[in-house]
C-alpha cells in the first residue's frame, strides 16, 4: 500500500525536541517566550493540543490550539521552510478549527505582529479577518510580590 503523506496527529511528550526545532526553524520562538514551557503546558493541558503533520517521524508543521471556553486560540502555526506552498498552513488551520468545533467554541483568534504583512495576507486568505480590538498585557512570571 502506497503511503497518502504526511500524517495528522496529536503531539506528546516524545516529540517535544523535534517540534521545537521546527519552531526554531520557522523563526517562531522568541528569548521572551520559553518553548519548552509552551510545549509542556499545551500538552499538559486538557484544553489545548499540539496538532502535528509529520513525514515519517519528522513533522514538518504544526499548530498549538487551546479552547478557554469563550473562544478558541491559535498558536505555534509551523510549515517547515522545505515544505512550504503545498497548502499545508491551510490544512493545518482546518484541523485546528475541526478541534475547536469539537469542543464547542464558537470562534477562532490569534495574534500575528502588526509588521508581519505576510503572515496577515496568510491568514486574510483563509478567510480570518481583522478585529477590532486592541491586545493589552503584563508578564507574571516575573513579577515579585503585590
């Protein structure tokens, strides 16, 4: 039997380093946000999953996904730079919205920087659209005390 492609599957704990090389790969981690601690904390989760395609053991994308209750979130969208314009973004933001519709949420968002016009166009395509809002925030890691 001829193999269909890449698989869908949900991440565990042993594919922790190869997805996070493909984030680094991708240029997704940032000195702000611990990778490995994202990793964890999706997988460690019962509302979120680490959606993973991969070509034999090697994943070549992946999307973090987590449901708080009121909407569903999207991170961590990864195409390998070697398997990119093969529609695999897209595919893998069905499978991201197919696990949020299966939980219920009613909506989908993420975040994407302001400057990153490529990424916007990306999701744009897809049929995301802008909101208006306005994302405010604080660290609390490393805050100390009240």
């Amino acid at each position: 039997m001829a193999d269909s492609g890449p698989k869908l599957s949900v991440a565990g704990r042993a594919d922790r380093d190869a997805v996070i090389g493909l984030w680094r790969d991708c240029a997704l981690t940032r000195p702000w946000n611990d990778p490995v601690a994202d990793f964890a904390a999706a997988i460690g989760n019962p509302t979120s999953d680490i959606l993973l395609l991969a070509e034999g053991d090697t994943p070549i994308a992946t999307v973090m996904v987590g449901f708080d209750g009121h909407r569903g979130w999207v991170y961590y969208l990864a195409v390998h730079p070697g398997h990119r314009r093969r529609g695999l973004g897209g595919r893998m933001m069905k499978a991201a919205e197919a696990w949020l519709r299966e939980r219920g949420s009613p909506k989908i968002q993420l975040m994407v920087r302001s400057d990153n016009a490529d990424v916007i166009a990306f999701y744009e395509a897809l049929g995301l659209e802008r909101q208006d809002v306005v994302t405010l925030g604080r660290r609390l890691d490393h805050e100390t005390g009240a």
